[in-house]
C-alpha cells in the first residue's frame, strides 16, 4: 500500500459494490484484491430504520470515530479489518465475510436490558461485564440469542465453521475491546456504558477480526458517568420530535464525540525506562530490554555504571534522572554479584527491578545478590529482559492508557493463540 497522500492523487480503482447496507456501501478495489473500500452514508437510522433522517455531515464525523477508534485498537495489537482512512467518508478494509451476530458488552446496565431483566435497576454495575449477543435479523428485529443457538446454527464463512473455539475468541475478544475503549474513554472523564461490535474472518487468512464499524451507532458514552449528559446516538432515538433544532443537537453531540475521540490516541503520561549495566558485557542482555520497551512505546535509555566500582558515578547518574521531573522505571542489569540494584533501590524512590544476566555456572549462587535484601529495600527481580521491560510497562500502565492498551491487547492474542494451537492438535490428532 502506499502512503495515505500519495494513495489519494492516485486514486483508487473502485470495483463493483459488494454489498449495501443502511448506513454503508462496500466496494471492490480493483488493485487491491483482500481489500475493499467502506462508505458511510449521511443517514441516520433508528429503531430498524423505521426512523431515517438525513444529517449533512454524519458520515464523515462517524468516518472519524472509526478511524480514531481502529487506529487506538490496532496500536494496541487488537486485530481488526480496518487498513486506513481513504477519504472523508470512507476507509479501506480487508475484505470480510461477516459474522451475523451482534456482540454486546455492558458495564452499566441502561436500555434493553432493562426491560429484559424487570428488577434491575439503570445504573447497576457489571463486573465482570456483561456479554449478550443477538442475531443480525431485520425482520425479526434481531433476536437475543445463546451461544448454543449461535453453535447449532453452524455457520461457515470464508470456509470456517464457527465453532466452540471462534465463539470463545469472539467472546474473550469482546471484553478486551470493551476494557480497551473504556479504560481510553476514562481518559477523557467519559463512562463507557455499553457497546456493541461484530467480526468478520478475513477472506484471505480466515482470522477472526473486529470488523464493520464503531461509532456513534456503537456505544454509549456518559460524561462524568451522567446519563443526562450522554453523548451518543440515544439522544437521536429519544427524541419526541424530529425538528431541525434537535438534529442539530444531535449533530452537535456527534461531533463532541469526534473531537474527544482523536484526544484517546494520545498518551497521558510519559514515563521512561533507564536499563543501569554493570559492564558492557551485558549490552545483549540490555537492547533486549530495550527493544521490548519500544514495542510498549516507552523510551528506553541504556548506561553503563558498576555500584561496585564507581558509587559515586551511579549515584550521580541516579541524581539525573531524578531531576527532570520524568517518571522513571530503573532497570538494574549486573552479573555476578548485583550490587547495582539493591544500591539504587536504597537510594531512589523511583521503582527498580533487577534483571540479573545469570550463566549457566555460578546463576543459582549469583541469584541470591538480587534476592536477599538488607531491610528498606524494595527492589523486584524478574530473570528474562520481557519480564522486566513487561513489568515496567505494567507500572507505566497504571497512569498511561496506551501501555495499558497494549498489556491488555498482548494478554488476549496469547489466550488466542494457545485456543488456536489447542484447536489445530485436537484437530491432528483426530
Ligand atoms: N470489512 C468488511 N468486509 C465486507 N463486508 C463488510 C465489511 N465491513 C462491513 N461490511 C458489511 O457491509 C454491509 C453494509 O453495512 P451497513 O452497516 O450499512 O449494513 P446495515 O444496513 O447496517 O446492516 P447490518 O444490520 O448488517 O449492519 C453490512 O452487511 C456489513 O456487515
Ligand atoms: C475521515 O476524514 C478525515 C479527513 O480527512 C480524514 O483525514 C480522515 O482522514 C477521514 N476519515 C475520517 C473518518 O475523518
Ligand atoms: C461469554 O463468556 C462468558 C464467560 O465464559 C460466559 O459466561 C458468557 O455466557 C459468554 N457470553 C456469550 C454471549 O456467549
Ligand atoms: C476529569 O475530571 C477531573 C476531576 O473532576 C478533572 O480534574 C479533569 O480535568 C477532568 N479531565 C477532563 C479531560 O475533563
Ligand atoms: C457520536 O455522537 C456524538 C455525540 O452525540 C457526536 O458528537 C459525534 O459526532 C458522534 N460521532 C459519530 C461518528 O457519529
Ligand atoms: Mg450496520
């Protein structure tokens, strides 16, 4: 694919209209086989489309949420169908082959499932959250449905047969996106009361990806957590009268919506990482640090300084760190006897942990300088470079969405893959 300013002089070759729904036309992309070219409509539905109002101006507002949306998703390490935004009101995709299933996921109970559950009362909090799913079925105004309905049914797109395992991955998948976007909109203040997604298997790999859109459409969105202030499209299907004062309210919020949204993607701390090494020697062991860092976007910086041999070095570089106001994680890395991070764990308030390089030799005996600590200290020990560029990241993680994103999005591909691996040995073996 080539850049986004050159792809748009070039202009894309539009094949035929694969599909069109409501809100969006899907199109074919000529030169681009595995990728297809999502238009949004300047229509506002409500209720099945029972309610179709034009609003000048939607479509590329919901064009924008979707792209924040994706890009803080796909930055995280979710997968998804979205490539990137091609125009105002459209955006490239791979093509999909889509499940029909809705995928709900609430924190707060509000709306439908109010009146699916009479006694419970709006504002009831889920933890864990609360999955439902319904079956993508206008003419029956897309009934609830259990997983076992949803297995019996058999589906099989692209040539996979939906199964235990790919309801499980949509399930996990879910929750991971929902806690992803609410902990993104906590950010901006906002409550994440509910949402609602859909997957497509990629046509090509036959993966399981978020696909479609989320939007206005998609979720709701409770400022300070106050239903009255709510900025989502509910404020469209509450209304008595549709008069133009009112889409403009509408429209209003939509675009409150679109503005903040572009505010998720960006961080709202940002700490580093500072790797201490003993000795050169352990230089390996260090970019290893420091390349697991990056993959958490945090800054990682490497320095050599022994607390053995010059005390007065490592308590000086200490003091550098320490005077810029950056949260800072140090990383201790010395072989043989770690005097480096008990000696700045005595010295710092800033987090250490120590990240021996132990040998095969002398390891077990060498361990213990980084275990066995006077009283005070509070230095942590973890063996392998990920283990401790992983749990710096954590410690970002507390106060910075995107690090927190991207733990969360790792910790779902790991389950997916062992679900996958478990899936293709049962199958071998059968
Ligand atoms: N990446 C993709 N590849 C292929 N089809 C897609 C992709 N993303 C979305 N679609 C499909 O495009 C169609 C048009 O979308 P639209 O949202 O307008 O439909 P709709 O009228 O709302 O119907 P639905 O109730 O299925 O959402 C839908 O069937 C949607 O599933
Ligand atoms: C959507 O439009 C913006 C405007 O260019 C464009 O930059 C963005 O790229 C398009 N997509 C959306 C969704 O805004
Ligand atoms: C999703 O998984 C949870 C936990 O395993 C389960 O309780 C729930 O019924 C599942 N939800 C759906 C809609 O399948
Ligand atoms: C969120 O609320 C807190 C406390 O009320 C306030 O200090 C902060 O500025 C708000 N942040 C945003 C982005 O609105
Ligand atoms: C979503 O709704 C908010 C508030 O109603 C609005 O400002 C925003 O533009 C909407 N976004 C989309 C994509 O429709
Ligand atoms: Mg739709």
């Amino acid at each position: 694919l080539l850049p986004l300013h050159l792809e748009t002089l070039q202009k894309l070759k539009i094949g035929q209209k694969l599909n069109e729904g409501k809100t969006k036309q899907i199109f074919e992309l000529v030169d681009q086989p595995g990728l297809v070219l999502v238009q949004s409509k300047d229509q506002i539905t409500a209720g099945n489309a029972v309610r179709k109002d034009q609003m000048e101006g939607k479509a590329a507002i919901a064009n924008k949420t979707t792209s924040c949306v994706f890009k803080l998703l796909q930055e995280s390490g979710i997968k998804t169908a979205f490539v990137k935004q091609h125009s105002d009101t459209a955006f490239i995709a791979t093509h999909c082959e889509m499940i029909p299933i809705e995928w709900v996921c609430r924190r707060v109970a509000t709306g439908s499932f109010l009146k699916r559950n009479p006694g419970v009362k709006e504002g009831y909090r889920f933890t864990p959250l609360k999955m439902e799913m319904f079956f993508k079925d206008d003419a029956n105004n897309d009934p609830q449905w259990s997983e076992e309905q949803l297995l019996e049914s058999k589906f099989c797109l692209a040539g996979l047969t939906i199964s235990q395992c790919e309801v499980d991955i949509m399930n996990r998948s879910t929750v991971a996106i929902f806690e992803i976007l609410e902990k993104a909109w906590a950010t901006q203040n906002c409550t994440l009361v509910d949402m609602k997604i859909e997957f497509g298997v990629n046509v090509k790999t036959q993966e399981i990806v978020l696909a479609d859109v989320i939007d206005n459409d998609s979720w709701r969105l409770w400022p300070a957590g106050d239903r009255s202030q709510q900025k989502d499209k509910q404020v469209y299907r509450d209304l008595k009268e549709v008069t133009p004062e009112a889409m403009q309210m509408v429209k209003r919020n939509f675009e409150w919506v679109s503005e903040r949204v572009k505010l998720l993607l960006e961080p709202q701390a940002s700490g580093r990482v500072v790797v201490l090494m003993g000795s050169t020697s352990d230089m390996a062991h260090c970019e290893k640090i420091r390349k697991a860092c990056t993959s958490y976007g945090i800054m990682c910086i490497l320095r050599v300084t022994s607390a053995h041999k010059g005390p007065d070095e490592t308590l000086r570089i200490k003091a550098e760190y320490e005077g810029d106001g950056v949260p800072t994680v140090f990383v201790a890395v010395a072989g043989r006897s770690n005097g480096l991070g008990p000696v700045m764990s005595g010295n710092t308030a800033y987090p250490v942990i120590n990240c021996p390089p132990l040998t095969p030799d002398w390891g077990a005996q060498d361990v213990w300088s980084s275990l066995r600590m006077p009283s005070g200290l509070g230095c942590s020990t973890v063996l392998s470079p990920d283990a401790a560029a992983q749990f710096a990241a954590q410690i970002f993680g507390l106060t910075d969405h995107l690090v927190w994103c991207k733990l969360r999005a790792s910790m779902l591909n790991t389950w997916v893959s062992l679900k996958l691996a478990d899936k293709k040995l049962q199958a071998c073996s059968l």
